[in-house]
C-alpha cells in the first residue's frame, strides 16, 4: 500500500549516522567485550532516540565498531543529537573512544 497525499506537500528528511571506533582493553574474551557492549547500547537506547548496533570488528576481543543513526527534519539536530550521544558514551567510561565520524545523507 502506498501513501497518497491528498496535495502536494514538501517533507524534508534529515539522516545523519557515526561510525564510532572503540577500544575495550580490559577485555580477555568475546563475552567480556559482548557485556561492556550491552551496557553502552543499552545505557543510549534509555537515554536518546536513536538506533545504535554493533556493526564491525565482531570476532575481536578488544576493538568494537557500533554504528548510531537518527532521522529527523532537521540536519543540524541530527549532528548534534550524534555529538551527545558521543560525549555521553565517552563519559560513561566503559571503552576508550578511538575515532569517530558523523556524516549526514
């Protein structure tokens, strides 16, 4: 079933995601880093509407790749949403920030 608008209206979509490269350098084993994981996604999910999910890195005990996307109508919210919820991991002190990136489509 497809939408049909009754008359034309303009609807602007914003997606901004990061790519968020973690160290976890206490870790010996993949359910060490699967724990520590389920924390920090768990503790975003609570606080901020965005999707977050592990996206790279799987079979490795203490380097993780997670990848956190949110829509809005506003591109500037977007990146700034993203920026928080990069500051907020950060200080949740759970794994060392490596690098990230946030980009918007």
């Amino acid at each position: 079933m497809r939408f049909q608008a009754e008359s034309p209206v303009d609807y602007s979509l914003a997606l901004s995601y990061c790519i968020l490269r973690l160290r976890l350098p206490g870790n010996r084993s993949l359910k060490g880093k699967r724990q520590v994981l389920r924390k920090i996604i768990e503790r975003v999910k609570q606080k901020f509407n965005v999707s977050i999910a592990e996206i790279g890195e799987n079979d490795s005990w203490q380097m993780a790749v997670v990848g956190i996307a949110v829509v809005s109508n506003d591109r500037r919210f977007c990146d700034s949403s993203l920026s928080t919820v990069v500051d907020f991991i950060d200080k949740l002190y759970l794994a060392e920030i490596v690098d990230y990136s946030i980009r918007s489509l």
